[in-house]
C-alpha cells in the first residue's frame, strides 16, 4: 500500500471515530452545552460527508491534485482541532477523559495523515 492510500485510509479513521464521538455526545451527553445536540450533529453532517469522500479518492487515487487537497485540509482540521475546538468547544462540553482521549487520537490521526502526505509529497518512502 502506498503512501498516499494510507494517509486516506487514517484519515477515514479520523473521520470515523470524530463522526461516532459526535453521535454520542448528540444522544447521550446532549444539552451538556449548546454543541451537543442533534441539530449541531446534522449541521455538520455534510462537511464530514465532503471530507470521507476526498478520503475514499485519496485511498483510490495518487493524483497529485488530490494528495495537496488533503493535505490542506488535514492541516487546515489540525489548526481547527487546536485553536478553536480546544479553546472554545471542549470546556463547555464538561470533558470527562473520553473527550480529552477522542481529541488527542483525532488531532494525531491528523498530524500522522499530514505527514504520510508530505512524505508522498517530497518522494521519500517510510522506509
């Protein structure tokens, strides 16, 4: 597997458990804070449909286009995850350690995506 479907395939991870993390915090925690809510769930819901499908092309495809899409938008999700959702979603939402866990893997998921893309990027292997 090359390295541009890897960086698809943990981003797809990312995106998976962000999506679940999400559901839960709609159903079972909603009304902790004003993100948790049905409604802020299906808001979000086509932002995540648009980036699990440049996912799946990137899994499918090492079109160069595609793999500087993705980069972009790992690093533009990475900067959102900590200046904004750190900052200004996370305390209202009362974490307990399973909102400190999901933030953690989420973000790295992201950093280890944005760097598989590098590398494919520059032509250097994991190797």
């Amino acid at each position: 597997m090359d390295l541009t479907a890897q960086a698809g395939w943990v981003l797809l991870a990312a995106m998976v458990i962000s999506l679940a993390y999400e559901t839960f915090r709609a159903t079972a925690r909603a009304g902790v804070s004003s993100y948790d809510s049905v409604r802020a769930l299906l808001s979000s819901l086509p932002l995540y449909a648009v980036i699990i499908a440049l996912a799946v092309v990137l899994v499918v495809s090492d079109a160069l286009w595609i793999v500087w899409v993705m980069l972009i938008v790992s690093v533009g999700l990475i900067g959102v995850s900590i200046l904004y959702y750190s900052r200004t979603m996370l305390p209202p939402r009362q974490p307990t350690l399973i909102d400190h866990l999901e933030d953690k893997v989420y973000t790295g998921l992201l950093f280890v995506a944005a760097a598989l893309l590098v590398y494919r990027l520059v032509g250097l292997p994991l190797a």
